[in-house]
C-alpha cells in the first residue's frame, strides 16, 4: 500500500481515529492517500482541508466534473496513476455518461487536448494546467490573459490555478511514499460541499 508505515483504521487511537472517522466511507474504509498520513495526522488534517476547499466547497463557480477533469489531467502529466484512476472514477460518478468519460481520459492519455470533448474555453484551461505543470518557471502574465479571453473571471482562474496545485502536491504525495490503490474504492469523494467541515467520503 506504501513505503513507509501506516496506521489501519482498526489500529488507530486519539487525534488520528477522529480524523479517520471524519474522512471514512460508510464502511470505514479511508483511502490510501490519507493513510499515508497516519503517523502524522496534523499533515493529513491539512491536506484534507486543502483537498475539500479546493474541488468541494460552494464557493467555487466552476462545475465539480471540470475540476475533477483537470485533476486528472494534471495527474496524467504527473505520471500518478492512482491520481489518475481515482479522480477518473470520480468524474464518471460525476458526469453519469461513460462514452463521454472514456473519450475523456483516452484524449487525456494520448496528452491530445484537442481531441477532449470539451468547450474551447475548457481547452484552453488545459493547456493552462499543463504549462503550468510542465514549466512552471515559464508561466506569464499572459497565460493568464488567454483564459480571461475564453470568458473566465479572476476567481475562475484562481480555481483552476489551485487544482493544478494541489494535484502537484497529492501526485508528489502518493508517488513519493509509493501509495497504491489496493484496498480502496475509487472515486469515493466529499459530498456535502455547503460544509467545508464535513469530509464523510460517500
């Protein structure tokens, strides 16, 4: 499951069995990503904290699947394929329309922007995220201006600017301890996005 030791949920006492049963699926299962945490809840503390603000809050304008769309895509550049087949998985619970989805992720696979069956304005956020992922160094003022072009506000490309970024970090996270899949449901995710305080995975 990873490198390095974790903590089962059966084993776990104090702080980190709080923050387990906040983050466990009805069943009690927590995903590897947050286990691989447990020997220091107060970096799985901030790293749900961040996840939930960033793809699952009410604040944000643009729609849940599109940030999960560009997660996966940042993790398809990344190399994470357990970013990749997670997040994947959430955006097909998201879309209900599988055709659409594996069209999705066989264009995102294939690195084809063009062929993501998406709106312009959407592509070109991709290619946004992936300068940014790829060079980041090289990243200019008018990267920015090319997604104002397409339509999006200040606080769109704020939105979009903070996926690429936490998924730079969960895909550095999960490839860095060698976290692996096994023994997690895919795509399980927050659903309560009024509640910033709720992290229950249903």
């Amino acid at each position: 499951m990873a490198w390095i030791e974790t903590i089962s949920y059966k084993d776990a006492t104090g702080k980190l069995r709080r923050l387990y049963d906040r983050i466990a699926s009805s069943d009690g299962i927590v995903d590897n990503v947050m286990k691989v945490h447990s020997l220091r809840p107060h970096s799985m503390e901030g790293h749900m904290a961040l996840y939930k603000n960033v793809l699952h809050h009410s604040g944000n304008s643009q729609p849940k699947w599109f940030l999960e769309l560009l997660g996966v895509w940042v993790s398809v550049l990344n190399g994470c394929s357990y970013c990749v087949d997670h997040h994947a998985a959430g955006l097909a619970r998201l879309m209900q329309d599988d055709a659409r989805v594996a069209d999705i992720r066989a264009a995102l696979e294939a690195r084809d922007i063009l062929r993501v069956p998406v709106r312009d304005a959407e592509k070109a956020a991709l290619r946004y995220a992936k300068k940014l992922t790829e060079t980041p160094a090289e990243m200019r003022a008018a990267d920015v201006a090319d997604l104002r072009a397409e339509g999006f506000s200040d606080g769109d490309i704020l939105e979009i600017n903070q996926v690429v970024a936490y998924f730079a970090y969960a895909n550095r996270t999960v490839l860095g301890l060698g976290c692996t899949t096994q023994g997690d449901v895919l795509g399980l995710s927050p659903g309560n996005s009024e509640d910033p305080d709720d992290w229950n995975h249903g």
